[in-house]
C-alpha cells in the first residue's frame, strides 16, 4: 500500500471513529463531593450533565504512588473521578518518581507519549511545549473562568509558555523546609541557627555528641540540589541572577557567588553535617534518622508532610518545628526566602483526539477544584487556591505550621524548575561529585557555564 493510500485510509478511518463517538458537547469540570447530597462547588454548577459527555479512552500516566505526598489523594480523586464519569475507560499507569522522568522523556523522543500525564511546570514544559508534545487548555480556561481566576498565579504561570496554558498545578511544592528537633536544640543549650556562624556552632555540637546534624538522602541525586542548592544558592546571589544567566544576560554560573554557595555546600558536607550513607540512600530512608532521634534536623520539601505525620510518634510530634535556612554572610539574596515551585499538573498530549482531551480536560478541572482543594488540604498537601477554607481546629499541627511558614516566606526558584535537563543533570550529578570529594564547586561551575547556550 502506497503512502498516499494509507493516509487515505486513516483520514475514513478517524472520521468514522468521530462519527461514533456522537456530537454531544463535553462536560467541562467535575464534583468531587463524597456523597449526592453535598453543595456542589461553584465550578461545577455551571457543568453540562455528566451523560452529556462524549465516551473517551485514555492513558494516564503520573508518580503519585508508594511515599509520595499525593499518593492518597490520586487514589480517592481518581475513584471519584471514575464514578463521576462511568463513560470514561482510564488506563491509570503509577511509576515511581525516580524513574517517572527518565520514563517519559524516553517516550517522548520515541514520540509514544501517554494520552495524558503528569509534568513539571517551567523547563519542563517549556521543553515539552517546544517541542510540539503537549496540547495547550487556553479554551478551558477561556471557558471556565471562575475556576481560572481562583488559582494562584504561580499556579498556572508555570505551566504557560508564549502564551498557551499547558496545565494548572495540583497544590505547591516547597522544596527548602528545614524541619528540626527543638528538644535535641535544647538537650544541648543551641538556638535554632539564623546565621552561617550558629548553623556552623550546630552541626560541630551534634557531631561531638554522636547526634547527626542534617539527615540527607542524595542516591536519587535531585534532593541536594532541589531541597539545598535552590535556596542555598538565592541566599548568595539573589533571585534575578538565575534569570540572568540562563538569559545570557551579564550573568554566570562561575561568578564568585554562586561558587561560594557551591564552596558552603561542600564546607558544611565537609565538616560531617550528613550522615555518612547520604549518597546510598533516599530521601525517604534518610528520614528514619530523623524519625528515630538519631538526628536533629532534615531538609526536605512540603511532600514530607504526610510522612512526618503518619510516622512521628506522639511523644515526638510536638517537637517538631518548621523553618528555614539561615543567612549567610555577604550574601546578595533575601534571607526570608525559601525555594518552591507550583506542583506538578496533568498535561495533554498534543496527539489526543478531540474525545480524549475533552476527557482529560475535565480531569484536570477535577482535580484541581474548589473540592479538590479541601481534598488537598486533608491530605497535608499546600493549596493551589488563593482562598481555600481549612479548618485548622482539625489540621494536623505540623500541616498548620506548614501553611504558616508558606504565608511567612516567598518562594523563588527551585533550580530544576528553571534549567533544562542537561543543565539539571550537571548540577544534580556535580552537588553528588562535591560531596564525595570527586569535583571541586569551581569544576561544577565550569560545567554549568558551558552548557549554556
């Protein structure tokens, strides 16, 4: 069969598929309410009846699975999801977050990506969207406006690029949260430390008294970087300088600031800051440490939330505090930052039918509304909404703290938001090579420079 014939016969082919799956008009949103009897939310009630939407088969492919924060909430909305739409056939794929991104990038080269599937905001979207794998929601959102206005403007912002929308985030993800101990703080007369010269005082005190100071996890190589560097870095050179470098605009990763946060990262591995495992085990693991006692403090992002509430004990709870990292001497940035981004979102792959995107576009509707906000907060993760109605008479106490800290300090870049994947490979792998004594931060730096382009 010559080309020409077979691009004939799919064109009948797909017009007759259309011509099945009828002409009734999609449903735009969803309610997540647990029983018939609950008010409806306000994006819903302007919804087409859910027998009005077209019947759909997709793929669903996200890393919402095992100890991911979002876990529990990606099984109770999906149930909802599927009752709510019983004319919707969902292949539902869980894959592990240290393999999701190697995953699909692989599939996305071989151009056999999912119908639909979880991606980060900023590079990765940008990548994806550049390279014509994603279909963009501006006509839902056009749509559905008063679900649009109620996001946070990271929210959506993050998932924009020249223009067109690509997806809306499922919460917001604060990389930088130290958590620490205040009764080993106090076991041994410190402070919790606002300055390099008590984080300093800190970590040789626990050391000297068998405490570890910082529980960390690197196997995965993307928590340093994410949960340390982001912030860390910010701390030295300030938040536009980022920006100026990757735009080539009189910025460079080998500027005297960024190697002196390079240079601190290593001082503080140097003088046994870590446990001694931190490169063979994850960050998941590293938190036993933490849970147990054995250390005083961890650095970690808001999706160690649910963990810490379901695994502290009740004697340790109330231990527990939330802060940030402390200041750093000549250092160009705010020292009241911390490092965050808007969550992942469920985008749309360019090459899904008109049936197929409709149904993943109410899937993203779903799973980001008013109800799904409250889902969010239940489950400990931080909203995406700008006005979410939390009760914090029944909020965990940690979750409280959580939200505290997030009104108290502005999130600026995490640095694997805004590099693309080379550039996140160098500076994941290089922050491993540091602390292992195998690069040098001047090294790293280079390598970061060069493959700007």
């Amino acid at each position: 069969m010559n080309r020409r014939v077979l691009c004939l016969l799919l064109a009948v082919i797909m017009l007759l598929s259309f011509a099945a799956c009828g002409a009734s008009k999609p449903a735009h949103t969803g309610s997540s309410s647990n029983s018939a009897s609950a008010a409806q939310s306000e994006e819903t009630k302007s919804a087409v009846n859910d027998n009005e939407a077209q019947s759909a088969k997709f793929t669903l492919w996200h890393s919402y699975v095992g100890s991911d924060q979002r876990t529990e909430f990606m099984k109770e909305i999906m149930t909802q999801f599927r009752a709510k739409y019983t004319n919707y056939e969902i292949d539902e794929q869980q894959i592990p977050r240290d393999q999701y991104q190697t995953k699909l990038k692989t599939q996305a080269a071989a151009g056999q990506l999912p119908d639909a599937f979880v991606i980060w905001p900023n590079a990765m979207t940008i990548e994806f969207s550049k390279a014509g794998l994603l279909a963009d929601i501006n006509d839902l959102l056009s749509r559905e406006t008063e679900w649009k206005d109620k996001f946070i403007g990271r929210a959506l912002e993050e998932f924009t690029v020249d223009g067109k929308t690509y997806s809306a985030g499922l919460g917001v993800s604060v990389t930088s949260i130290v958590f620490y101990n205040k009764a080993l703080f106090e076991k041994y007369n410190l402070t919790y430390p606002t300055n390099y010269a008590e984080l300093k005082k800190a970590i040789t005190t626990f050391k000297e008294n068998k405490v570890i100071p910082i529980a960390h996890g690197n196997k995965a190589k993307w928590p340093a970087q994410s949960s340390i560097i982001s912030c860390l870095a910010n701390r030295y050179t300030g938040s536009e300088w980022l920006d100026n470098v990757l735009a080539k605009n009189g910025a460079k990763f080998t500027d005297p600031e960024f190697v002196a946060a390079l240079t601190t990262f290593k001082e503080i591995t140097d003088m046994g800051a870590f446990n001694k495992d931190f490169s063979s085990i994850d960050n998941v693991q590293a938190r036993d440490y933490f849970y147990r006692g054995d250390a005083a403090m961890m650095i970690e992002g808001s999706w160690a939330v649910p963990d810490l509430i379901e695994k502290l004990t009740p004697e340790m709870k109330p231990n527990i505090e939330l802060g940030i990292l402390p200041a750093f001497e000549g250092g160009k940035g705010d020292a009241n930052v911390m490092s965050g981004v808007s969550a992942t979102g469920i985008a749309i792959n360019a090459k899904a039918s008109p049936e197929q995107k409709a149904a993943v576009e109410n899937l993203i509707m779903f799973t980001t509304n008013s109800d799904a906000q409250k889902l969010y907060a239940k489950s400990n993760i931080p909203v995406s909404y700008k006005d979410v109605d939390i009760d914090s008479s029944t909020s965990d106490p940690i979750y409280t703290k959580l939200t505290k800290l997030i009104s108290d300090h502005p999130l600026v870049t995490v640095y694997d938001s805004a590099l693309n994947s080379e550039q996140a490979d160098i500076v994941n792998n290089g922050l491993q090579a540091i602390m292992s004594n195998q690069k040098t931060p001047e090294q790293i730096a280079e390598q970061l420079q060069a493959a700007v382009k």
